[in-house]
C-alpha cells in the first residue's frame, strides 16, 4: 500500500497513551481576533439594538434590508416552504419529526409532592422556559436535521416561544431548512446570523425578544459569541469537530466500518475517525476499503484530510481493551460493530449515543432514528449529556411547613445559623419556635 491515509496504532506500544493524547488534543475556540471582533459585536448590539443589527446584517450578509421587519419570514412563507420541497422531501422531514418527537416525549419530568408526618410539603415543581432561540446555519448549508433536533424537543418541554435565527446570504434560504421550521413548530423566524444574531438573542433589542437559553451550532463566530453570553443566557454547550469511534470484532464488512468512519471525516476535516479491534488482518482490510473507497466520495478532500491528520485504525488487545479505550476517550459516537453488544453495554461509562450492533450506523441517529443529534464532544462526555427536553425544563423546590414542623426545623435551623454567626437567619428561624 502506498502512503497511509491514516494512522495506525497499537495500544500495547509503549508510547502508545501520549500517541493518543497528540490524536485527541484540540483546541476549542481560542482565537484572539476573533474575541476582539466578538466582543466589539456584542457591544454594539447591546447598547444600539436593532439598529446594529441590522448594519451587521445588511454588511456581513450582503443584505439591503430598511429595518428588522425586512428580516422576518412571514407565516404564510413558512407554510409555503413546505410546498417548494419534494415530496419525497416533506415526507422524509415528517417521519424523522415525529419520530423524534416521540423519543424526546419519553424525557418529560413531571412535578412531585411528599409529606411529612407533621404536615410539611416537600417536592419539586418543572416549568419550561418562556423564551428559546434556535441558531441554524443558513445560506447554501442546508441542515434541516438540526432545527428538528433543537426545536422539538423544546417545544415538547412546553417552550412558550420559540425564535429561530438563521442567516441568508444574499437573500438566499434554504427551503428545507424553513419547511423543517414549520413542521416543528417554530414560532418566529429571522433572517439574521453571526455574532449580531446571538447577542440579539442574549440582550433583546426593540423588536427581537431576550430569550432564557440559545441552541444550535454555528461557526467561530457564533461559538465565540454563545460563549461570552453564558450567564447573561443559557447555551447548550460549545461543541467541537464531529467525531465517530467504532468498536469491531473483526466481522462485520469492511466497506460497511470505513464508511462509517467517512460519516464523521466528511462534516470538516477537524472531525475524528478512529476503529478499535484486536484484529490486525481486519485493520488491513478496513484501510484497503478506505483506500477504495474515498476517491468515490464527493466530498473526498475533507475527508482525507480529517482522517490523515485526526483518525485512527487501533490494534488493541481484546474487546476488553477497546472499551477501556474508549471511556478514555469519551467519544461523541460511538458504534459497538460487535456479535453481541448489549453485553459491553453495561461497561460503556462515556459516550454521547451509543449506536448498538452491526446494522447501526451512526449516519441514522444524525437523522432520523429519534434520539438527539446534539451531543458532548471532545471528551466531554465524560460529564455531558446529549441535549434533550430536560435541558428546556427548570425545576423550583417547593418547601411549606406545617406549625409543628416550623417549630421543629427552626430549632436545627438556629444552631446551625448561629454557628455561621448568621443572627438574622438564626433569629426569622426562632420566630418559629413554638414554647
């Protein structure tokens, strides 16, 4: 075989770890200009509203719109969206949102009460929150999957309103992209994108509502921007480069793994592609389908570039070895390409979907099979989960106490206060105290 298209490892080589981790490293957003440009984006919109929004739009856009209004795409537009695509196309939308709609209806938390034996009420009260904002790439990327995954499972948590941001580029919409909107239940949306269009979100402006949390991918720009409003807003997170890791047996076709691996190499060539198995002949054959394989791809570049610099066949000793492996790296997908993988289930500590069994590519989680395509990168989850209903709900304590349980509670209340040298609090406690 000629020059490699991608690194080969074996995890019972001594410098095996640090080869791993100089794989793994990324750096997330980072970039000192970007920041600066950010920040001076942010201010803008913050203190000038819609009028620096619509600068930045009209500028960076290519837009000559007069004022927001311009912007806004209208209802009967959005129905109409669903008339411009296929049917094929509609349909295909349909299926994947109801699908995930019912996977994510499963995630609702209800409210809860207990009692106590003197009469105190202790429980948890969910609500979901008012306002959302959907951030959805826009003008020739077209990624209608991402606005069926952030915006139902929002609107399943009871979201009173939910606003999608999206850029058009001279002018240019993706109908896909707006029928998937209308099919999920968008409430608004707003031809705006970039920094300008997070800050608008995060602060308000005269005509775009301030939301509780915003969602969905963007580019340096957006991530740069989503990171510097946390705590003004909600994120959902700052995601890094796609990344696929495989767990084989050695049985399962060739061609079947290496497309697997191209499924993530293809998104840009910073995504990560790795296959575990104890099987060396098998890596052979996996590269070989690889070497075939890639030249057929339209999208050919990226991917080689992803997996030579980024991706990885892993000889390692057992099966047993490759999940160490692999809750070491935490993966974003991770595929049990194996005989029996409910059996490994239970070993799997960190991976953000697990995709169970031969017949199990990753490319129909990214799609349709119904749980969310939103997921922990770059490690994180090992502490993350994938976004879901839970991340649109908010829980309140609910605490009322009975006379006699008052009496009680504030007894323990007022050592504990008066150890903390907290008078006030010790004394409101003892109000309470009956003699």
């Amino acid at each position: 075989m000629s020059e490699s298209l991608i690194t080969r490892l074996d995890a019972s080589q001594s410098d095996f770890k640090q080869r791993l981790d100089d794989l793994l490293a990324w750096e997330s957003v980072s970039d000192t200009r970007v920041a600066e440009v950010v920040n001076d984006i942010l201010r803008q919109v913050s203190t000038r509203g819609d009028a620096a929004v619509l600068e930045y739009t009209n500028k960076f856009d290519r837009r000559s719109a007069q004022s927001i209004s311009n912007l806004v795409v209208t209802a009967e537009q959005l129905k109409n969206a669903l008339t411009e695509i296929t049917p094929e196309q509609r349909n295909a939308l349909e299926v994947a949102a109801e699908r995930i709609r019912s996977y994510h209806k499963h995630q609702l938390q209800t409210s809860w009460q207990y009692t106590e034996a003197d009469g105190t009420i202790l429980g948890q009260q969910i609500s979901a929150m008012e306002r959302v904002g959907l951030y959805v790439p826009g003008g020739k990327a077209s990624y209608p999957s991402s606005v069926l995954m952030n915006a139902i499972p929002a609107k399943v948590a009871g979201v009173d309103e939910l606003t999608m941001v999206v850029p058009a580029p001279d002018g240019e919409l993706s109908p896909m992209v707006l029928a998937a909107a209308a099919i999920a239940g968008v409430d608004r949306v707003i031809t705006i994108g970039g920094a300008q269009a997070v800050a608008a979100l995060a602060y308000g402006t005269e005509t775009i509502a301030k939301v509780d949390k915003i969602v969905g991918p963007g580019n340096i720009y957006v991530a740069t921007a989503k990171r510097a409003v946390f705590g003004q807003v909600a994120i959902d997170m700052i995601a890094g480069p796609s990344e696929i890791l495989v767990i084989c047996d050695g049985l399962t076709d060739p061609d079947w793994i290496a497309m697997d691996l191209f499924s993530q190499a293809e998104h840009d060539e910073q995504a990560q592609a790795i296959l575990l198995c104890p099987d060396a002949d098998y890596l052979d054959k996996v590269e070989a389908s690889i070497a075939r394989l890639l030249p057929t791809l339209s999208r050919n570049e990226i991917a080689k570039t992803s997996l030579k610099n980024r991706g990885a066949l892993i000889k390692v000793a057992d099966i047993e070895e490759a999940i160490v492996v692999s809750n070491r790296i935490a993966p974003e997908h991770l595929e049990l390409s194996v005989e029996d993988p409910k059996a490994l289930l239970p070993k799997i500590r960190h991976a953000g979907a697990i995709f169970m069994g031969r017949f199990t590519p990753e490319a129909l989680g990214d799609y349709c099979a119904g749980p969310n395509h939103v997921l922990p990168t770059s490690g994180t989850a090992r502490f993350s989960s994938p976004l879901g209903v839970y991340d649109f709900q908010k829980r309140s304590s609910i605490i009322m106490c009975s006379a006699a349980g008052a009496s009680e509670l504030s007894k323990v209340a007022s050592v504990l206060a008066r150890g903390e040298y907290l008078e006030a609090h010790a004394r409101s406690a003892e109000y309470r105290i009956k003699d």
